[in-house]
C-alpha cells in the first residue's frame, strides 16, 4: 500500500512539473489518502502486535 502512495506521489510531482495542475492535485490527494490509510493500519497492528505478545506471556 505504500508502494501506491509513493507511486501516485510520483505521479503528482510530475504532472506538476509539466503544468497538469487538476492531475497532480489529483494525484496528490490519492497519495495523501494511501499514505494516512497505512499508518493506521501500520499502528491498528503494531498495537495488536504488544497486546498479543503481552498476553502470551
């Protein structure tokens, strides 16, 4: 997932970079969304990941 965020960012910068303003706004956005969209998911597991290994113990 952060492989597309970094993608769509890629994507944004040039687009801006050739004058494609509503693209790279586009682009922009959806990279802005992936990237939000993984670190929660990142610290929804890595919380899941202290309270299953504190509970094991």
């Amino acid at each position: 997932m952060l492989t597309w965020a970094i993608i769509f960012l890629v994507i944004a910068i040039i687009a801006g970079a050739f004058g494609f303003g509503t693209a790279a706004s586009a682009a922009a956005s959806i990279a802005k969304i992936l990237f939000f969209l993984f670190i929660v998911i990142f610290l929804v597991m890595l919380i899941m990941s202290f309270m299953g290994g504190a509970a094991a113990t």
